[in-house]
C-alpha cells in the first residue's frame, strides 16, 4: 500500500501515475488525460516537484523522479521526504 505524505490529496497519485504512463507533462496535458483540472493540477505538480517526486523540467512541464517512481511503487514512504529549496 502507498504511503502517502499529510501534505498530499488524492490527485497526487493520479497526476503521478499520468505522468509515469505518458511521459512529460504540463497541467493542461494532465487534465486532457483525466487528471484534475489545470489549474489544480499546475499547484499539486508545484508541490511534488517542491518534495523531489516530479521535477520542472520547463516552465509547466514536469517529469517523475525515481523518488516518484519509488513512491508508486510502494518502495518510498512519502511522509520521510522534506521539502526542497
């Protein structure tokens, strides 16, 4: 089972697992995937690459870290990652 962190919702997975599944994407792309709405989706992407389980790789474009990768994988507590400068 996934251990999720207190700072993250339940979009977080699925913007993840969109990400792991279609490669590099902005908010707009995820929400055209099924994920939350782009507007959600850019401030929880912001807040996962805040915590190195996705990176911006471009402004609005991010890609998932093996951090994330661990973390879909049920290999990576979340709650034990601090939050990146």
């Amino acid at each position: 089972m996934r251990q999720p962190a207190e700072w993250m919702v339940p979009a977080d997975d699925r913007i993840l697992e969109l990400i792991r599944e279609n490669g590099n994407l902005t908010p707009g792309a995820i929400e055209a995937f099924g994920g939350p709405v782009a507007d959600h989706a850019s401030r929880r992407a912001k807040e996962l690459s805040r915590h190195g389980l996705l990176d911006q790789i471009h402004r609005g474009l991010y890609a998932i870290t093996d951090e994330g990768l661990a973390y879909l994988d049920e290999e990576l507590d979340a709650s034990e990652l601090e939050p990146r400068d």
